[in-house]
C-alpha cells in the first residue's frame, strides 16, 4: 500500500516547527497551527500522509469505488459514498455507520476528504461496506483510547473479504494524519474477521 507519505525528515521538522512556533506566538493563524501541527509530529518521528494523496494513489475500482478505506479505529463495518465533486474531484465518506449525516471531515463516525479522481465517473454516485481490520494487542492503544485513532487499508473488494495491510493513523488537522504503526493481519486474524460479518 502506498501511504503517499511526505517527504520531511525529523531534522526538518524539528527545524521548522521552532519558526512555526514563533510565526504562531505573533500571530496565529489556521494554516500556521496546521503545518506545526504536522511538524511536530514529524519531530516525533512518525510518517505524515495527506489522505487525499494517499487515497488518490491507492487508485479505483472498475466501479468507480476506491481502493483505500479509512475508518474509527473501533469500528467493525465501514460505509463508503463516493459522488462527484466537480471535474477530475471525488467526495468520498467513509462511516462506521450505515447512515451519517454530520458535516465535519473528521467526525465521530465519518471521514469526509475530496479527492483527485478519474473524469469518466462523472455524475455517478457510489454506496458499499466491507469489513474494517482488528489492531493486533502490539500496536492497540490503551483501553478505551481505541475510538480515538483511525485505521486505514488497501481494500480487498468493497465486501466483506478482510484486507491484508492496515496502518493505524491519528488526526493531526484538516487532511493530515500520522502514521503510528503498519502490520499485516495473520491468516488466523483474516479468518476471525471473515466470522465477525458471517462471511465464512
């Protein structure tokens, strides 16, 4: 799976981050607070994606769904709605519910992001679940905490076929996110997951 990650070493941002910080003190501001933001978890050493690129290169379906879900770290099921957001642009949601209708892009149970997209789709709208891949004990946070972070995958088909290669991600601001870790689920894991849904 391509993360489509950006391209700051921890030097960088660590360099960076203190003019942000001093921009920030005189006078703040959204963007400023946003790139400080991805700086310092950049200085923390974590991967920075921006999760329109990343959904973008993961590519699409024949059906004009992507390949790339991202979804609450505790959720069982993920939703997708894909409908055109103007030429070459893609809105996609992706719920932990069937039916949301919040507007946040980051929300309790959605992730909204537009999205670079193939022109031929025009004017099409999209609808599909499939299952959302467990964090091994290695790589799950405290108890309780779970909600608090995302997962993203490479989907296998948007049914229930568990994926292979999740990443768990936290929010920074707006479209950025950091990567806190990346596994591949065992066969064993693959096959509790195809139970959770009754797909075995």
């Amino acid at each position: 799976m391509d993360l489509a990650t950006l391209d700051i070493t921890r030097e960088q941002a660590i360099e960076q981050l203190a003019h942000y910080r001093e921009a920030i003190a005189r006078e703040r501001n959204a963007e400023d607070e946003a790139i400080a933001a991805g700086l310092r978890a950049a200085g923390r050493g974590l991967p920075v994606i921006s999760l329109p690129q990343t959904i973008a290169a993961g590519g699409w379906f024949d059906n004009g769904l992507p390949r790339i879900a991202v979804v609450r770290a505790d959720a069982t099921e993920c939703w997708v709605s894909v409908h055109g957001g103007g030429p070459g642009r893609w809105d996609v949601t992706f719920c932990s519910q069937q039916w949301d209708r919040g507007h946040a892009l980051v929300g309790r149970h959605r992730v909204s992001v537009r999205v670079p997209g193939p022109d031929h789709y025009a004017d099409r709208r999209w609808r599909a679940s499939t299952v959302v891949p467990l964090v091994p004990p290695q790589h799950r946070p405290k108890r309780g905490r779970l909600r608090r972070f995302h997962i993203l995958w490479e989907v296998e088909q948007w049914t229930p076929e568990p994926p292979h290669d999740p990443a768990l991600l936290q929010h920074i601001r707006g479209d950025l996110w950091a990567v806190l870790a990346v596994w591949d689920l065992t066969e064993l894991e693959r096959a509790v997951l195809s139970a959770r849904l009754g797909t075995t």
